[in-house]
C-alpha cells in the first residue's frame, strides 16, 4: 500500500510546471525540465550532457602516476637528491637506500593525491546527478514485445522496479511489426540494474518534450 501511495504522488508531481514537491518519503524532490529536440541524435546528446556516471579506469590512474611530468619531477629529484648526498661525503650503498626510500615515499604521496581527486570526482558526480532527486543512470537499455501503440521516439515513459522510486526513460529507437505491436525499443535514463517492462507511460506535448534532470537549476 505505501509503496503504492509513493507512486500515485509520483505520478501527480509529472503535472507541475517546474515546480518542486516533497513527497512522504526520503524528502525526494523532482525537476521538471522542457526540452525540444527535433532528432534522436538530438536526444542523445541531451541525455550525454544532463546525466553524469563516474567509471573508475585503473589503467588512467596508473598512467597518470607515470605521465610524462611526472617522469621529468622524478628524474629531476633523483638528479638533485643524489648529487646533494655524494657532495656530502656519503657512501653509494646508503644512497642507494635513501634514493629508494625517498622515490618510493614520493609514489605513495602522488597515489594518495590521486585517490584524493578521484574521491573528490565521485563525489561530485554524485551530488550532481542525486541532490536529493530521483536516481537517473544513462545506461542505454533495449526491450522487446511491448504491447503498446503510444511508444514513439521522443516520448518518455515511467517505469517502475519493486519498492523503487519511478525512472523517467527517454525514447530513443522504436521498431514496428506489421501488427501495430512495437517490436522493439531503447531508452536511456534508467536505473542500473535490469528492468524487464515498462508498467506506465504517459505522452509528451506536441511543442515540448518532458525530461526531469538533477542538473539543471529550477
């Protein structure tokens, strides 16, 4: 029953005019925001601009650590460390150690400045996409057998997953059978894990399409 109650006032925040309601539960706040793309490519790079994801990459983390500046301050602190310490006399063997030990502390503060940024950029990323807001995620997903004649590219339909709150998906391929069914069709702006069926749509109007996005200011 709650959880029915929390998608019936979902539904009725889709007719404000960019306003912001707070429903029951988790103080949720939806931004409604009108778009006009004219072309699925259009659609696309709305989507790519409005909704962020955060991809860790361990192989342009380590690149950074080895990047071409940072070779050149490596090169230039052994340079100047090693002629420091055999102007003072002492011996190649405690050089050798003081030179490892230095490198290596100087590797640990460079992958702790970076673990540091990449930290700062989840979060970022994080805020800007939540802020309080419907969770939204661009991964592209594809349906097939969807008995429905309302579908076109364009429109934007909700869909619901258990006791989750709503998505609000974007149209962006439809493909028609012969029996007026739709074959098939992709969206994005969807949660991350699987969703089977769509169980609610509803239609854009004709000058405007309807996209709630975290990112925008109201």
């Amino acid at each position: 029953m709650k959880t029915n109650r929390i998608k019936t006032e979902a539904l009725t925040l889709m007719h404000l005019d960019g306003k912001r309601k707070y429903i029951g539960t988790n103080n949720k706040i939806y931004r409604k925001v009108i778009i006009n793309p004219t072309s699925e490519d259009d659609l696309q790079k709305f989507c790519r601009n409005y909704f962020r994801i955060y991809n860790f990459s361990l192989y342009n983390f380590i690149r950074r650590l080895i990047s071409f500046d940072a070779v050149i301050v490596y090169s230039l602190f052994l340079t100047v460390y090693l002629f420091s310490e055999i102007n003072k006399g002492i011996t190649k063997e405690y050089v050798f150690i003081d030179t490892t030990i230095s490198l290596l502390l100087n590797i640990i503060i460079l992958v702790v400045i970076e673990t540091l940024y990449e930290l700062k950029l989840l979060k970022d990323i994080k805020d800007a996409n939540s802020q309080c807001y419907l969770r939204i995620v661009p991964k592209m997903s594809y349906f097939e057998k969807v008995m429905t004649k309302d579908i076109k590219v364009g429109n934007i339909i909700r869909i619901f997953q258990g006791d989750e709150f709503p998505a609000d998906a974007v149209i962006l391929y439809v493909k028609n059978n012969l029996n007026a069914v739709v074959d098939s069709f992709k969206i994005d702006g969807l949660f991350r894990k699987s969703i089977k069926y769509p169980v609610d749509k509803y239609k854009s109007t004709n000058a405007h399409f309807t996209l709630f996005s975290p990112l925008l200011q109201i």
